[in-house]
C-alpha cells in the first residue's frame, strides 16, 4: 500500500486531500469535519484520525478522560489520545497487510470515526444512553 494509492481511493471517494507536512500527512474534509490521513514507513497500516475533537480544560479534565474510556468500551478500533495536553484527538488504524487498500474499506473508517466523535461528545454532555 503506497500513499499515492490511498489518495487515489480518497480522489475516487470524492475528497480533496490537501497535503499538510511529512508528520502529519493530508488533511480533507466530511460532513463538515476535518481528518487526517497520516502516511506511515509501516506500508501494512492505514492510519486515520480526526483532529481536535475536544478541548481539555482543568474544570472537564475528568469527564474527558472518563468519555474517552467509555468510547473505547463502545466502539470498537477507534483509540482516542491526547494531543499536546488538551486536545482529544482520535485515530483508526487498520491492518491491511497485503490486501488493497478499498473505497468500502476507507469509507468504512471515515464513518466509524465520524460516528465515533459524535458518540464521544454525547459522553460527555451526558447524552449517552449505553450505560
């Protein structure tokens, strides 16, 4: 899997990935968000994240590290982590292997972190009903 061929499949999917630097790769935009895809020496990962989906602050620090522990029990292949020190950020590594990299398979991860940032902030706002 080289990175010309994952940007041909997000060109297929109609994004616009706009190259960012050498750490962080290309960014494009869904539904209004931002996401990044982070090319990596480890040919056999494809990696996605979306950037600064949260500000923490002294007041929310626990609520924030509380929902991204719930989000890990909910959803599954999504890893939140901390960015700088206040930023929520979340990422989507999938082993490919050998295997193409797809349109359904980059769909597929585009949705799930979509879906995953949104269930995060309903965690955090106490709108969360998988208690």
């Amino acid at each position: 899997m080289t990175t010309e061929e994952v940007l041909s499949v997000l060109h297929q999917l109609g994004f616009i990935p706009e190259h960012i630097d050498d750490d962080f790769g290309y960014s494009f935009e869904y539904e209004g968000l931002t996401l990044l895809y982070v090319p990596s020496d480890d040919t056999k990962c494809l990696t996605f994240m979306m950037p600064n989906i949260f500000d923490i602050t002294e007041e929310n620090k626990a609520a924030a590290y509380e929902a991204m522990i719930r989000l890990v029990g909910r959803l599954k292949y999504v890893q939140p982590f901390i960015m700088g020190k206040d930023q929520v950020w979340l990422t989507y590594q999938h082993y490919v292997g050998d295997g193409e990299v797809t349109e359904d398979l980059v769909e597929h991860m585009i949705r799930v972190l979509t879906v995953s940032t949104t269930k995060f902030h309903e965690i955090i706002n106490g709108e969360d009903n998988d208690n």
